[in-house]
C-alpha cells in the first residue's frame, strides 16, 4: 500500500516533462493577470515562493519580476525540470528546493510574496498548509492563489471529485470559491482581488498526462455519459469526454496573524 505522499510522487515523476510542455497549464489568463498584478503591486527585490510550483510555469513569470524565487515541490524530477527549463531561459534568480507545502523548511515572514497554481488540490491538511502560507508571509505581504475550482452546486461537485479522482490517484479536492474565502480570511489574509475563467480540459491530453489506467478512463466516460444533464451542462461536457473547469485566482494580503 503507499500513502499519498507516494501517490504523489510516482504520479508526477515521471510527467515532468509532459507538465512543461502542457498548454493548460503553461498557458492563460491567470498567468498573465498574475504576472500583472506582481509587476504593478511588488517593487523588484521581493523574495517570492511559488509552492507546489510543478513544471515551473508560475515560478518562470515570477522569477523577471522580483528578487528572486524559490520553485517549492514535492516531486524531485519536477524540480530537475524546472532547474534545466529555467537555466535555459536564463532565469538567474530562481532557485528550487523540495518539500510538502504542508512543512515548509523557511523562517518566519520569509517571503513578500507566497503563491501558488494548480497544486491545492493535492494538499491532504489544506488548513496546515494555508496556514504554513500566512506563516511565510511578512506582515503585510502578499497572497497569491490559483486552483481549479469546485462547483457551488452540490451535484456537480460530487461529480467532478469522482472524475478527478479517477483520472489521478493523488487528487484530495478541489474547493469552491467560497471555501478559499473563507480558508483564507481565517489565516490573517484580506481578500483584495478574486478572478475566475472557465478553463476548457482537452480529455485526451488530460488522461495521457497522468497515465491514468484503461478501466479508469472507461468509468471516466460511463460517469459522464450517465450523468444528469444539469451536471453535463454545469462541467460543459463534450462528446468526445472534453469539459470545462473553472479556474480561480485570489489575490490577498496578510493583514494578521492567523
């Protein structure tokens, strides 16, 4: 049996690659009103931590903008990746270092800015892990999260669980908007701006990047074809298993102690 660390880890190893080279996710508008947001909000010097940085994407947008960053992850290979891919862009600030976002190995108030991107919903203590964020923040630094959201409605989010969960062994949740308000607000973080876009998931991409197994993308498809059609309608599913996720960004500032 493993646990999920391990889960984790021989899900992603062997991806690296393929996660660099993912348009989801080296791709959208989050990436560009992240990087807006930085550019206007942070003077260049800010220390900066991009948490569960996966193949990089966040950490190379960040790295031109400020002092420097730190590239966060618990996947050894992905951290080799986004060395190599940084080197090559000459990305002279951006250094890496393992770990679970859960137990982060930096002081107090290390950061003036703590992000993430599309790692959440791996975190098996969220809580812990918010809090380790607020932990890592100066006082008065920033906050900047990116995920893919939960639906509000109740049905669509069991179902969107299943089918992520079934795709990728290593998946705990994802959250809804409200959810992030209010994990955020309860670690000493003020709300200051929130944006969402829907997110189009190609389906063959998305289950070749995980290897999921063959009688799981089979239950993948029996699960959406069966399901009610608010659901199908709620997730945008295609013919051919395509769907639509949302995705959210929450930029805020830490404004107590948790």
């Amino acid at each position: 049996m493993r646990s999920h660390s391990q889960s984790v880890q021989d899900q992603f190893d062997p991806q690296a690659q393929a996660y660099l080279t993912s348009a989801v996710h080296a791709k959208g508008p989050d990436l560009a009103y992240a990087a807006q947001l930085v550019a206007q909000t942070l003077p260049a010097g800010t220390a900066g931590i991009d948490l569960g940085c996966g193949a990089g994407h966040l950490s190379f947008r960040l790295a031109p903008l400020l002092g420097n960053v730190v590239a966060f992850d618990a996947s050894p290979r992905m951290l080799a990746t986004v060395a190599q891919a940084a080197a090559e862009r000459g990305l002279t600030t951006l250094r890496t270092c393992a770990g679970r976002a859960e137990s982060v190995p930096f002081p107090d108030a290390s950061f003036g800015l703590v992000a993430t991107r599309y790692s959440a919903h791996h975190w098996t203590h969220l809580a812990q892990a918010v809090g380790e964020m607020a932990r890592l923040t100066k006082p008065g630094g920033w906050l900047l999260l990116i995920d893919t959201l939960a639906p509000e409605d109740a049905l669509a989010d069991t179902h969107l669980q299943s089918l992520e969960l079934l795709r990728d062994p290593s998946h705990v949740r994802n959250r809804s908007a409200r959810d992030w308000q209010q994990l955020l607000q309860a670690a000493g973080f003020g709300l200051l701006d929130q944006r969402q876009w829907p997110t189009r998931i190609e389906f063959g991409p998305w289950i070749e990047r995980m290897r999921t197994p063959p009688l799981h993308v089979s239950a993948i498809r029996s699960l959406q074809m069966q399901a009610p059609i608010e659901v199908q309608r709620a997730l945008g599913v295609e013919t051919d298993g395509s769907f639509v996720l949302q995705t959210g960004l929450f930029w805020a500032r830490r404004v107590r102690r948790p």
